[in-house]
C-alpha cells in the first residue's frame, strides 16, 4: 500500500537544477522535490509521496487527511497490532 502524506512548504530552494522544499508534516520537517507542483509557494500544502510533491491541496482538504491518518494512528494504537504484523 503506498501512502501520500500532507504537509505544509516551509521553505523552497533549487538544487541539482531542481525545484526543492523543506516541508513541515506537524513538527517534523523533511525535504522534498517540487519538481511537480512548479507553482507551489510556501504556506502551502502538498501531498508527498516517496520524497516527492504529487499535487497541491488548500488548508482544509490538508487537515482533513491529516485529521483521518490520526484516526488510523488511534485505532490501531487501541486495537494493537494487526495478526499480519
């Protein structure tokens, strides 16, 4: 399963040519190509996928998927580990 993972632009650069940010994922910050979103500006949110900006979303769409991934982080701290696991 792969997941894309929201998070806000902090701080865009270039380097090696291309388009990069450091974006913020609620206090933990990594960098990322934006190679694929040209027109991103900082105060944005993204999805990053794989290291990778894949598409541009608007605060709320932001905190809504970030507001589900908790739930999911919740329900599996309540339900413990999966038998797959």
């Amino acid at each position: 399963m792969c997941l894309g993972v929201p998070g806000k632009v902090v701080e865009i650069y270039e380097a090696g040519g291309l388009k990069m940010g450091k974006v913020d994922f609620g206090g933990v910050t990594r960098e990322a190509c934006l190679a694929y979103v040209p027109d991103i500006q900082v105060g944005e949110y993204t999805v990053i996928h794989v290291g990778f900006a894949i598409n541009r979303l608007d605060e709320a769409e932001a905190q809504e998927s970030l507001a589900l991934l908790q739930e999911i982080i919740n329900l599996e701290d309540e339900l413990g580990p999966s038998e797959s696991s």
